[in-house]
C-alpha cells in the first residue's frame, strides 16, 4: 500500500503539490488501514490527509543539503534496475537441447 511513498526533497525540479500530496494520502491509508474510508470517517480521513499534506509541504521545502539534486529520470532507471534485480523475468524461450529432446 506504501508504494507510492517516495522521497520528495532534493530534486529538480522540486516536488510539485501533487506529488506531495499523493505521498501524504497514501500514508494516511497505510495509518488508517483503508484505501476509502467509511462515509463516517471520511471527513476525519480528509482532514488527515490535509494535515499531513501541509506537514510534509513545508517539512520537503525546508529542508537544506549540500548534495547536488537528484535527476528524476537516473532516479528512476535505478528503480527500474532494481526491481529487475529483485523480480527477474524467467527465460520462457526453449532452448535449443530442450527443442531436440522433445523430438
């Protein structure tokens, strides 16, 4: 559920609005353990969301490093490359030995 909690501070362009608050909505539903709340707990579910959404808005704005900002593009090939590592693709090509023994 989490997934889409990324790291939002240093990059360039810096994080946008939305991307801060897609981050904030998602930790309120890993937090709340519901993906839609109830019609009873929807108002303290948005509530919520817009709390943290400001917490995170000016925590991501506030914060200083003396990195130089990441690239949005190389950071997502790595994560790319990382899921390739950790959920490889099976070869379902025969190969040529397995082609003759059926034979």
């Amino acid at each position: 559920m989490c997934r889409n909690i990324k790291t939002l501070a240093n990059f360039e362009p810096p994080a946008t609005d939305d991307e801060i608050r897609a981050s904030a909505l998602q930790f309120v539903r890993k937090l709340s353990g519901t993906t839609k709340p109830s019609r009873a707990n929807e108002a303290a579910f948005d509530t919520a969301v817009e709390e943290v959404t400001a917490a995170a808005r000016r925590l991501v704005h506030s914060l200083h490093t003396h990195a130089p900002p990441r690239n949005r593009d190389e950071e997502m090939r790595k994560a790319r490359e990382r899921s390739r590592n950790r959920y490889p693709v099976p070869d379902t090509r025969n190969t040529e030995k397995e082609r003759e023994a059926r034979i």
